[in-house]
C-alpha cells in the first residue's frame, strides 16, 4: 500500500509541474492571442478590451490556477482560432478517433508480435528465424511517414481497399471507419512489431540458459510446456514496460500517420493548433499527452508488484 501511495503521489506532482511548465512556455512565446484573433487591421484598443475580456491581463500565477482548476473538471477554456467553441468539444471530436486508431494498431501488434517473437526464439538460428530478423531489421528501418506514403499507395491508389483522405466518423460508420483506419494502424504497428519481435526473442533466448530452465527439464518436461509454464512469464517482464511504451506513444497520437492519412484525431489537431497559435488547445493536447504517457507507467509499476515477486518494495 506504501509503494502504491508512493508512486500516486508522484504521478500528482509529475503532471503538476508539467502542466505548469505546459503553461508558462505558452504564456511567455512572442505572439498576442488577442491579436491573433482580431487580426492585424484592428485597434489599439479592441485588442487591449479583448484581452482583458480573455482574461489575459492577469498575472501568470492567476491564469494558472484558473486553467489548472478548470482542467481537473475538464474545463480548459475556449479556443483561439474557433471563436465561442470550447477546447473540451474540439477534443472530444477528435479523441474518439484516436483511441480507435490507436486500439486497431494494439490489436495487430499483439496479434503479430508474441508469436512471432516466440517462434523466433524457439527456432533462433534456423532460416525462419534469419528471416523474421532480417524482415523486423528492414521494418524498423523505414521512417512511419515513407510507411505510411507505401501503404497508401498499394492499398489506396493501387488496389482501392480504401479512398485516401475520405475517412468517415465512427458515429457516421463504424465498420467503414475501422476499414479506414486499418491501414494507418497498420503503418503505426508494423515498425513496433518488429521491435517487440526483437525485444521478446532475445529476452525468451536469455531466459533459455537459466538454471531453473535447466532444472525444469531435468523433471520430465517437455520443451513446450517449459516455454509456456516457465520461460515466457519471465520472458514478459521485461517486454511489459517496453510494451507501455509503444502504448503511451501510440494512445498520445501518432502525428505523423494521421497527416499522412489525413485522419481527423489528437496529432492532426496538435500540428493545426500550433500553426494557428491557438494555445488553449496545445495546452489541453501536451497536458493529455502527459497525463496518458505518466498514467501507463503508473500501471506498469503497479503490475510489476503482481507479476514480479522478485520485486521488492519498501
């Protein structure tokens, strides 16, 4: 209970002060959010009457503890750009769809990855595993937007399983909205799979020359059951937190694919916002971005405790 306390209180402080210096690197960048609003040709005095209608004119302390106070309720003001539309709807129209994309990429890496990664292992050095090596090497290699660009181009414009950049909302459609994500989920997914494909063999292969493993089959086990009884629940320790990382990253917004794809969600917002200097919404999206990436590995401490009794706490 200690331990659980410990590492809340930690996630508390940690999105605190991120929040706060979310929040204080936009308040002090050059640029008027008033002005930005009103446009160039406007007055001294609107922008001056419209930034102390936008509350702009307090002190920084002041702001950030209305935004922060508004924030826990889900409460994060109106957006710059959108006059008279809150940054809550903005969000709640666009999340959706990410958490969708980033379930579809879920799905397939795990789906793909664990029983590539422990066929590879169970057959480490055989030419089944020098070309799952040599494929997840070449995957890796490639940067998720050149991904992204092939995957459009043979599925889109080639075999037509897909009109690129005519996405449908799940409130619309959700079969042809999951058809339509699919392919951007599949460019998120296939670099991590090749990751996890290598991370999980080498960590079952190191588990392989354990004395246990050993002692295992000197008791009439068979090698299937030894991988599966023993080997794989301390294989997966490791893989866990790798693993929590590939979802933050993917649940956070994968900027790059959905520009490529042209999916309305969270990164697409994010790149907009920043051009249009609508801070309210950039604000809202890192503090987002924090809170899911310091949430997971909150939770991954936590599983550590049930799936780990090596691991102790104080």
């Amino acid at each position: 209970m200690k331990f659980f306390i410990k590492k809340l209180i930690t996630l508390i402080i940690t999105l605190l002060l991120i929040s706060f210096l979310t929040f204080t690197a936009f308040s002090v960048i050059p640029g008027d959010a008033a002005l930005s609003r009103l446009g160039k040709d406007a007055s001294e005095q609107q922008v001056e009457a419209l930034r102390e209608e936008m509350r702009l004119n307090d002190s920084l302390p002041v702001r950030y503890v209305r935004w922060i106070g508004g924030a826990v309720t889900g409460d994060f003001g109106e957006s710059y750009r959108y006059e008279g539309i809150s940054v809550s709807s903005l969000l709640s129209d666009r999340l959706p769809v990410t958490v969708l994309l980033s379930v579809i990429a879920l799905v397939i890496i795990l789906v793909c990855s664990v029983p590539l990664g422990i066929a590879s292992a169970r057959h480490a050095g055989e030419w089944g595993d020098v070309v799952t090596n040599q494929l997840t090497q070449i995957i890796m290699a490639i940067p998720p937007f050149f991904l992204g660009m092939i995957l459009t181009y043979v599925f889109g414009l080639i075999l037509h399983l897909f009109q690129p950049g005519k996405f449908i909302q799940p409130s619309e459609n959700l079969g042809e909205a999951v058809k339509y994500l699919f392919f951007p989920a599949l460019a998120i997914a296939l670099p991590k799979i090749a990751m996890v494909v290598k991370f999980l063999r080498n960590s079952v292969i190191s588990e392989m020359n354990k004395d246990y493993v050993r002692t295992a089959f000197s008791k009439g086990n068979t090698r299937t059951g030894v991988l599966y009884s023993h080997i794989l629940k301390n294989a997966l320790i490791p893989v866990i937190t790798f693993f929590a990382l590939v979802i933050a990253e993917i649940l956070a917004g994968s900027i790059i694919v959905e520009q490529v794809f042209s999916v309305p969600g969270i990164g697409r917002l994010l790149i907009s916002s920043i051009s249009n200097r609508d801070y309210p919404v950039v604000q809202a999206i890192v503090l987002y971005i924090t809170a899911v990436v310091v949430i997971i590995n909150f939770i991954v401490d936590v599983l550590y405790q049930f799936l780990d009794p090596r691991v102790k706490t104080s």
